[in-house]
C-alpha cells in the first residue's frame, strides 16, 4: 500500500534528517511563517510536501542567499500547480513545475 504523500507521518527528528538540517532550524522556520507543520497535542509531523518545502527553503537560504523574507514572499506566491490542483505525478512532468516547483 503506498502512503499518502500529503499524510503528516514524519517526526521534527526525521524530518530534519531528511532535509540535513537541526531540529532547531525547523523550529525557526516554523515561528518565521516559513513552514506549519501539523501539530497533534504538543508534537509536529511533517508530510512528504512539507519536506518538499523544506528542502526548497534549504535551498533558497543556504545555497540562492535570499533572506527569510524574501523566501516567505516567494513561498507564499500562488503556482500554477496549486490553481489547477494538479496531482504529483503529473507536476513531475510540468517544465514549469520541474523549473520552479522543486529546483
């Protein structure tokens, strides 16, 4: 049976494992509006989208340079993929999704 992409399974521990970076960091992203995991009781999990967005955070602020601010303006921009409520595998697919959805 395969998972559900968008079903919030990964601890903030695997998920910041996944992306390589601490549990701190997830913390900081998540007050700075950069990130909103699910949260059940006290606890956060994160999806397979969520860590998508992580790493395109990751990227955007170690490797592009663009501070948090800008990275929260690009984020919070509406893509074609979500308008058109596109499913994954077809993003994958989409030259644009492949240039600017997860590059």
């Amino acid at each position: 049976m395969e998972q559900n992409y968008g079903e919030p399974v990964y601890t903030i521990g695997i998920a910041a494992n996944k992306v390589g970076v601490c549990i701190s960091t997830l913390r900081i992203w998540e007050r700075k509006k950069l990130i909103k995991p699910k949260r059940i009781g006290r606890n956060r999990f994160y999806s397979g989208y969520d860590l998508d967005r992580l790493e395109k955070i990751k990227e955007m602020l170690q490797t592009q340079h663009i501070n948090i601010e800008g990275v929260r303006n690009i984020l919070d921009t509406t893509r074609c993929w979500d308008v058109k409520n596109c499913p994954p595998k077809e993003r994958k697919a989409c030259s644009v999704y492949i240039k600017y959805g997860r590059s």
